[in-house]
C-alpha cells in the first residue's frame, strides 16, 4: 500500500464504507468518505484524490454518472463496487470509466490488492509535475504553485488556468473558453470576465496591472509565462 495515499470512499452502505475506510486506513491511507454522488462530486472538485472507490448503485447522482463527470477532468483511478457483478454491468462499468470493477461481496484483502496495483498503475502513468516559468503544476492532484506558494483555486479556476497555460502566447476568445473550459456551445461570456479576475487576483503580482493574463482588447486574453507587466 502506498502510505499517504488519498482515496475518496462513496459508499451509501454506512457498513461497508466504514470497514472499507477503516481498513484503508489502517494501511496507512488519507481517507474521505462519501454517502451519496452529490456531496462527493463537490468534494472530488474541491481536491481530487490520489484514488476512488466507488459504488454504483448511489442516491441522487449514481455512481455511472459520477464516473462520467471525474474521467472528464482526471485519469485518477476509480473502481467501481457493486451488488451487479454480470459480465454485462462489468463492461458498462468500465465504458463508464472504472478503471477496476469488483462485485459484493468481497474480500477486505482482494480490495487492497487491487488498490494497490492501481496506486503503482496511476504513479507510473500519470506525468510529473511541471513547470510554465513562475507555476509549478500537478496535474494528478490539481495543484498550482506561485514560486513557493501553493494558489488556492477552485475547480473551475483551475480548469480555466491550466487551459491558458497549454496555449501559452497565444489569444483565446471568451467564446473559445466557454467552448473549450466549460464545454457549452454557447452562454453568457461574462462568466468568463468573471472567473479571469478572479483569477487574476490569486496569480498576479498586481491584478490591476497583469504581468501573465493580458487582455487583448476586442479579442480575448493571451497568458504568457514570462513576466511582462502592462500597463
């Protein structure tokens, strides 16, 4: 078991996610628990886990539709518990996303093992944090840092940023980060405006005279790595 992992339990069973994060974490794990989708698609957004384990059959959001949402915006491995174990909700499980499918009842032992090869799957697969001048970014856990400091950004911000950190220098309309961050056909672009000074404020030396996210009037904003102050 890789010590310090952080897995995410949803689990709407009290008994079976009590005895799966007690074990886990008696290996050694950083345990969240979850009883329904919902709450744990807000918590995932908030800090995705090292690892899900996830079950199907969940109120409100179920696990199918959760997969869907976190294999969107992450490789993080998910597998699936179920009472379902046909060869036929096996594979729906896995087109969903699970990268591992286990069917109750099962062994406390077998679930580890499985965890475990997924935690070695996902550390030799999943690429190191890198570099864009000033940031450091993690992709596997959604992380940013300026220089030493770590940025608080929420999911949205993070997206946001990290798109305009893979076009370096180059400008994107506010239709083509709707399009792109948010996935929508069409919308309301001042959302966009909205969530750039806000981001603006947790990256920029001075927000008011950016040195990394230019506005290019009339076209959209360009972000460069280097630090070239306007006024």
């Amino acid at each position: 078991m890789q010590t310090g992992a952080r897995i995410t339990v949803v689990e709407d069973d009290p008994a079976v996610r009590t005895v799966v994060a007690d074990h886990l974490r008696a290996a050694g794990c950083e345990i969240q628990q979850f009883s329904d989708g919902a709450a744990a698609w807000e918590g995932v957004q908030a800090r995705m886990p090292d690892l899900l384990i996830l079950d199907r059959m969940l109120p409100g959001i179920d696990g199918d539709e959760l997969c869907r949402r976190i294999r969107e915006r992450s490789r993080v491995p998910i597998i699936m518990l179920t009472a379902l174990d046909s060869l036929e909700h096996r594979i729906e499980g896995l087109e969903h996303g699970a990268d591992d499918y286990l069917g109750k009842p099962f062994s406390l032992r077998e679930l580890q093992l499985r965890v475990n090869a997924q935690l070695r799957r996902s550390s030799a697969a999943v690429p190191l944090t890198f570099t864009a001048g000033r940031f450091r970014i993690d992709p596997a856990h959604r992380r940013v840092w300026a220089g030493e400091k770590e940025v608080a950004l929420t999911a949205r911000e993070y997206e946001l940023f990290l798109y305009l950190v893979r076009n370096p220098d180059r400008v994107v309309s506010r239709e083509e980060i709707l399009r792109e961050v948010w996935q929508w056909a069409f919308g309301d672009a001042s959302t966009v405006t909205v969530h750039v000074r806000r981001l603006r404020e947790k990256i920029e030396p001075d927000p008011r005279i950016p040195s990394f996210l230019h506005t290019e009037w009339g076209a959209g904003y360009r972000f460069t790595v280097q630090d070239g102050a306007r006024c």
